[in-house]
C-alpha cells in the first residue's frame, strides 16, 4: 500500500517512488512491477463516448 499511495500522492517516477518507500532497494527485480503501477495509477481513464440517438 505504500507504493501505491506514493504514486497516488505524486511520485510519478521510480526514483520518486523509490525516496518515498524505499522500494527497489534490494535487487531491483520490482522495478518493472512499480512502473506499471505508476502507468496505471497515472494513466487517466479513456472517454466513454457517448451512444448516439438514432431516428
């Protein structure tokens, strides 16, 4: 939970998120899973578009 509520609050990299929680310290084989944490927490959300109305 503290690599995700480091992303969330900010840390958009994993350098940042590395200062906060000291994740990735150790032998860095979790570096790949915090980058996709950061694009996926950072990633807006596509549109929904909208249904059109058809006559």
């Amino acid at each position: 939970m503290d690599i995700i509520n480091a992303i969330v609050n900010g840390a958009t990299s994993v350098e940042a998120v590395k200062k906060e929680t000291y994740a990735t310290m150790g032998t860095g084989c979790c570096i790949q899973q915090v980058e996709r944490l950061i694009e996926c927490l950072t990633t807006p959300e596509p549109k929904k578009r909208r249904a059109r109305k058809t006559k």
